[in-house]
C-alpha cells in the first residue's frame, strides 16, 4: 500500500461532476509510467501501460475518481445554505457534520434546535430540506461573498492510519485509484487498460463512455463495498465482514458477474495466501453494470475492499483487506491478459 498517495486522495475533495484535484492527482503520479493516456469529454483518465508481452486478451482495470457529497440549490436571506445529496447518503450521519463548501469554506449541517422540536419530531429523521449548512455567514449577501449556488459541498477530510485499519472519508473509490495507480507504476508482463472514471455515485455514467472508447474483453472494478459487520446486525445478515479479505460479489442489482473470473480469483487467493470472502447479498451496484454491457459484451468482475460506514464522513477499511484486493487484482489481470481464460 502506498500510504501516503491514498491519503492524499482520501484528503482531497471530488465529489461527481467535480472531479477535477482528483484528476489531477492521478495524473501528476502516472504520467512519466503510463505508455499513453488521456482525458476524455465527461473527464474520465484513459489509460493505456505497455507490457513486456502483447496481450492475449485486452483487460481493463477501472475504479471511480468520484465521492459522495452535497450540492448548494438555495442560498437563505439569513445567509444559510440549502443543499441536495449527491449520490446515496444515509440522511442519519449527516447533522452535525462539518463540510467544505466550494473554495474551501468550512461549514456544519444543522437542523432546527431539539428543544423547539415538537412530539414525533424530535425522534424523526429530517429531510435534507430540513437541513442547512451554516457558513457563519450575516445574511445572503455576506454568504455570496464566499458561496455559489452550485458549489459542491465535501465531507471535512480526515485521514486516521493506526497501522492496522484506516479511516476517512472517499475511500468509496480512493482505494480502488490508489490501486490502480500502483498498478501503472509496476513492470507489467502483458499490455494492460486501465480507467479512471467520473459520476460512478450518480449513475455509472463515466464508466459507460470509458468502456465504449476501450472496448475491453474483460473488466476488474477495483471498489470499497459495504461491511455490516457490527454488533447490532445478526451474523447471517452481515453481507461482509472486514478482516475478512477482498469481497466478491456474485451478482449485484446491477451485474452478474462472470462465473470463471470468480472461480480464479478464489485460485489466486488460495494460492498467494491472500484472504477472500464472498459479498452474501444481491444489494447495490457498481461501474461494472455499465461496462459489462457495453459495445458486444465485457466478462467483467468487482473485487472490492469492505468497508464500515461507507459513503460517511468516516469509513473505515482494513490494510491487510487492502493490500489483499490489490494482489487479487494485480494477479487476475495478468492470468487473464495471458489468455489463461
């Protein structure tokens, strides 16, 4: 793992359709690696590394530059800001959060004071049109000093590495970049593809362009994934566990994976001494919806990194589960760019 590339990224803001310091992180690291690349119109990063050998089959590895947050729709005369989610959020981790607001103004979700709230309100949920974000601004005029309608709102970044889990916020799909990346730096027996892409949290909509420029055979989405393995979930319920090694799903409300992928990364596993797991639940979905079905058809799988308290401010994801996912991958790629498959 390299430690200090997945903190920058984590620590960065780029939330879908603002995807640009992500962008430009990843570029600065694999320009002098990658054989060529390019930025396409939506703002994906396409990229293509020279192998020591051409390959059999043409893979590509993907993973999204974009993270859940906010989006600024009204500006209040008192200088408050109304706002809307971009892509899933749990409305319950929101209040009392601290956000970033456009050129980094630095703001806290609140809701209406407990004590003015009256009966069933008090234990209710609010919507987010409930909700503002205070600037500290006097009034609208003060607030338009400093905010836009439109502006993206971010997680407040934090970063905790205790040698042994990692916490912050983005890591729904740092992790997976922060992969990829290493990945472009790497000597590579075969020629490989690999995509950087946009707007995962708000539609796959990056992923489905990327896809149809590469026009891949097979596709591994590198991602975090959902982890309930808490003490008020029952075992049977908990989908995956963290600790556990990297998460394979067999089919999503998006994808059915493809079965031998499956098989040979649970071969790669065992054979490397890497942990996997099963994801136990048909639940969510991923960039590998959009290209599995795209131009004639990709054989596509997700290996993915469990995490607790995805899309919050602070996610939480194991090293060793990590660097699991990237060795599964990393080896995966290469036996299908072999032609073992």
């Amino acid at each position: 793992m390299n430690n200090a590339l997945l903190k920058e990224l984590c620590l960065s803001n780029g939330i879908s359709g603002d995807e640009n310091v992500i962008r430009d992180i990843i570029i600065s690291e694999i320009k002098d690696y990658a054989t060529d690349f390019k930025v396409d119109a939506l703002g994906n990063i396409l990229v293509f590394k020279k192998g020591k050998e051409k390959s059999k089959n043409k893979v590509l590895l993907s993973a999204h530059m974009d993270e859940v947050g906010f989006i600024v729709t009204e500006i209040t005369e008192d200088g408050l800001l109304k706002f809307d989610e971009v892509g899933g959020i749990d409305r319950r981790v929101v209040l009392g959060d601290r956000v970033v607001v456009g050129n980094n103004i630095s703001g806290v979700v609140g809701i209406k004071p407990v004590h003015l709230s009256k009966g069933d309100d008090q234990n209710k949920i609010p919507s987010y049109k409930d909700m503002y974000i205070d600037i500290g601004a006097n009034d609208k005029n003060d607030a338009l000093k400093y905010v836009s309608y439109g502006d993206s709102v971010s997680f407040k970044s934090f970063y905790q590495n205790n040698e042994k889990t990692i916490i912050s916020k983005a890591i729904d799909d740092r992790a997976g970049c922060s992969m990829l990346v290493e990945m472009i730096k790497s000597e590579l027996p075969y020629d490989m593809y690999f995509s950087f892409v946009v707007q995962e949290e708000v539609g796959l909509r990056g992923a489905t362009t990327a896809a149809y420029t590469i026009k891949p055979d097979f596709a591994i989405v590198l991602e975090a994934t959902t982890a309930a393995d808490i003490p008020s979930v029952e075992e049977s319920k908990q989908i995956c566990k963290v600790f556990g090694g990297a998460v394979v799903a067999f089919m999503d409300k998006r994808t059915i994976y493809d079965k031998e992928l499956i098989k040979k990364s649970f071969e790669i596993a065992k054979s490397t001494g890497n942990k996997i797991q099963y994801k136990k639940a048909v639940a969510g979905g991923n960039d590998a919806g959009a290209i599995q079905k795209s131009c004639s058809g990709v054989r596509t799988i997700a290996l993915s990194v469990p995490c607790r308290y995805l899309h919050s401010q602070l996610s939480l994801i194991s090293i060793d589960d990590y660097n699991s996912t990237f060795n599964i991958a990393f080896e995966l790629a290469k036996v299908v760019s072999g032609g073992e498959l």
